[in-house]
C-alpha cells in the first residue's frame, strides 16, 4: 500500500532532551512537509522539503531540525530549544494535493 | 494565499446532506480551492479541489461561486463517520512548493 508513516504514534520524553520523529513515504513525491498542531487549533507549518538535500523553514521553525537524505525520509529532530514541544506533529507529502500521515504526539514531561 | 472564513462549528443530521460553507473574498485568479478533513487525532485527509468550476468525487461536491468569492463543500448523505473539523483553504500552486495554510475550520457535528 502506497502512504505515509509516521512513528511513534505517542511518544513521550523528558525536558531538555532532544527526540527525533520518523517519517516516510512510498508515494514518489518530491516534496515533504512537517506541521505541529496545538489543541483546537489548526496546523502551522515547521519545515518543508521540495527535493532532496534542500529544506526551508516554515513558520514556526525555531527549534526544530530537519534532514532530507532520501526521498523516501524526512525526519524532524525537535531540540532542547523548543519551548514548548508537546504537540501533535503531522507530516505530508505531496504532488498536487497534500497527503497526510497519521502523526505523532509528543508529550515532553 | 488569500485567507478562508467559516463557520466555527455546525451541526447536521444523519442521512441529510451536509453544506459547509467557506468565503474567500480575496482570492486571487491563479487560487484553487481546497478542501481537507480532519477526524480526532488523525492526520487532515484531501477531499476535493477546484478552479472555477463545480466539482464532484467519490466523496463530495464542491460548489465555487461564480465570482468565486465563496464556495460550499456539499456531504450528500452525511454518515456519523463523517463527523470531523472541516478545512477550506486557497492556494496558488507555484514553484515555492505546495504549502497549506490551515486555519480554524469548521467542526460537523453528525447526529443521529
């Protein structure tokens, strides 16, 4: 089956450690893309990745970290920077219309 | 991208058709319309797009005015599954990538 994964589902850490979310897909597509969203809100954009080796920063990139090796991966690394890190973190990627993975929801104790 | 006004919530009963309404007063001639929905704690799922004109899945339909100053995403027989929070977004396809603002949304409430 063609999609996006996202691991873990919930994930848990403690403050001051740095954690790496994994994502992956086997749509093909060039592009990716990581998104936080805070309770009753809606996502904002952290980093994106329209081909290999190149990343820019979204909105709220402070504290965040991305690489893009493969065009299969693109892994957010939240650090220590991060203020306030627990959230839910969604990743897509895309051709035309934006394909979801099923998050990840850190909580930073 | 221009920015999407809707509804915060609506309620609509099982069986009966869904219309959820989205204004886009500024959008520009190149913005296309989108539609995504998110159910509790899932990742946003594509549901429709258009330019101009009406548009029909396997899913939806969507209804641009004709000034396409708003547009309506129409569920025809809303099932309690189809309870979520509801995204309208325009977006011109360009070469800085497909991004996505996403804002508030509308949450349906499907009720038996």
């Amino acid at each position: 089956d063609g999609g996006i994964t996202q691991s873990p589902k919930y994930l848990f850490r403690k403050e001051g450690q740095n954690v790496t979310l994994s994502c992956e897909q086997n749509l093909n597509h060039d592009a990716m893309y990581w998104y936080r969203q805070d309770p009753g809100q809606g996502l904002r954009l952290i980093y994106y990745s329209q081909i290999v080796n190149d990343f820019q920063k979204g909105d709220i990139a402070e504290g965040y970290s991305v690489s893009r090796e493969k065009k299969e991966s693109f892994p957010l690394t939240v650090t220590s920077a991060q203020k306030n890190p627990t959230a839910f973190y969604l990743c897509a990627s895309s051709a035309n219309e934006q394909f979801f993975g099923p998050g990840t929801r850190l909580t930073v104790l | 991208d221009a920015k999407t006004t809707q509804p915060t919530s609506m309620d609509c009963a099982e069986g009966r058709a869904a219309n959820l309404p989205c204004n886009h007063s500024t959008i520009s001639g190149n913005e296309y319309v989108y539609w995504y929905r998110q159910i509790h704690s899932q990742g946003p799922q594509y549901i429709i797009h258009g330019l101009k004109n009406n548009e029909t899945n396997e899913m939806a339909s969507l209804i641009i005015t004709e000034d396409r100053k708003s547009s309506t995403l129409i569920l025809p027989h809303a099932t309690l599954r189809d309870t979520a929070v509801y995204y309208c977004i325009v977006r011109a396809y360009n070469n800085a990538g497909n991004m996505l603002t996403f804002g508030g949304g509308t949450r349906l409430m499907v009720k038996p």
